[in-house]
C-alpha cells in the first residue's frame, strides 16, 4: 500500500498539494505517478481533496486535522484501512509530482526485503549530492554504515570535510517504508530531543536504538515547498 499524506495547510505555499500542474492537482499527480506498483490511497485533512481524488479515480482517507506529521496521518489512514502487521506501507509525500515510478519501487523492494528484521524500523533512499547543494539546509543530509544503515541525519553539511574538497555528500529523499508493525511501533516512540533539534522525524528512531536502512538512487525529483520550487520542477519536467 502506497499512502501520500495531503495537509492542506501549508504556510509557504498554501493549498499546494491542489496547485494545478498539466492539468491535475499536485497529489493527483503524484498519485498517478506510483499507482503501478502498489495500491494508491490518499491520507487528507480535506473533504475537498477526498472530492478531487474521488473525481479522478484514486481513493482517500479523511484524518484528523491535529497530527504533527505525515508519518502520523499515514498510520491513521493504515489504521482505518485494516491493514495487517506484515503489510507494506510506502511514504510518498503529496509533494513530490515528479518523483520517478523506479525510485519508489526501490524503497517497496528494500522494504520488503527487511520484513524480518525487527531492528530495521524505516527504509529510505538518498541521492549524490555534490558540494554546493549540500550547504543548502532544506536538503537533509544523511551518513550511513558499511551496510547502508543511516548513522544520522542532519540538516548541516556530513560528513563535514575539515582537511579536503568533498564532493560525495548524500542527501536524503524523504520516502519511508515500513510495515504496518513498525510504523505503529514508530508511531507510539516518543518524540526524541534530536528530532526536535534537527526538526527531522526520522531521528526518532534512531535515538530509540532501531535502525533506517538506505539504498542509493538516481532521481531528478524534489519536493515542492514554495510556488518558486513548482516553477523551478515545470521547467525541468516536460508533461
């Protein structure tokens, strides 16, 4: 089951997850984008993004408007949907039009491969940064083991090059995969100072002693926080 949280609320860019791109709303788009791999639902705090969605064939989940998080809003709508401890529930943000179906089946198959592992609460993926973009704060940074496990994620430049160029840094793509066992699990952890800190949800994890597995891929996809991020991502993509 792929599930995109869809907040209406957006300080930046309000109602951005509804701005039009070629002809269909940003989370209709992204939908669109991954409903070859997996089941499709939408997680929203709208009626009038479940209307929109039902207008265009892809179904949705009204949540509660107070969660702190998408991670929260998919576990409701996961919830809701009856799914079991052994399903596959994929995180992909209602911002990310462009995101590439092969990114995303990805993290499905990295995830399905660590079912069994009950260390291994999240699964992810990164990206080759080179070295101006990751001075860049709104790029999340991640370092990670011998084996792909993250070993932190931070907002700053890591690993931070004290005695030479670097030029190989990794930059985090905010799609997670989980079990429904493990995102209850992550769900019911208490929010960790860190996570706080960095204001990246995904350190809750590993400040609680579970592990982020990472696999590398090759995307030309980022999210869409502001109206000049939507201009920027029209001109790189042709629809």
């Amino acid at each position: 089951m792929i599930i995109i949280p869809a907040r209406i609320g957006s300080s930046r860019f309000p109602n951005k997850v509804l701005a039009d791109i070629g002809g269909m709303p940003m989370v209709v788009r992204t939908a669109k984008a991954v409903e070859d791999i997996d089941t499709v639902a939408i997680a929203t705090d709208s009626q009038e993004v479940i209307d929109i969605a039902s207008s265009f064939g892809i179904k949705a989940i009204l949540t509660d408007t107070a969660h702190n998080s998408g991670t929260d809003r998919i576990y409701e709508a996961s919830t809701k949907l009856g799914l079991k401890d052994d399903d596959i529930v994929i995180n992909v943000q209602g911002d990310e039009p462009f995101i590439e179906k092969d990114v995303v089946q990805e993290i499905y198959n990295l995830t399905k491969s660590n079912l069994s592992n009950p260390k291994i609460l999240m699964n992810s993926c990164y990206k080759i940064l080179s070295n101006p973009y990751a001075d860049d704060p709104n790029i999340v940074k991640v370092v990670t083991d011998d084996g792909n496990i993250a070993l932190y994620f931070s907002r700053s430049k890591i690993p931070y090059p004290r005695d030479h160029h670097f030029d190989n840094y990794k930059g985090h793509i905010g799609i997670y995969g989980f079990s429904y066992k493990s995102l209850k699990t992550f769900c019911n952890l208490t929010p960790a100072p860190l996570e706080d800190i960095e204001k990246l949800e995904q350190l809750r994890a590993l400040y609680h002693g579970y592990e982020v597995a990472m696999c590398e891929v090759d995307t030309k996809s980022f999210g869409i926080d502001t109206p000049e991020d939507l201009e920027r991502a029209l001109k790189l993509h042709i629809l």
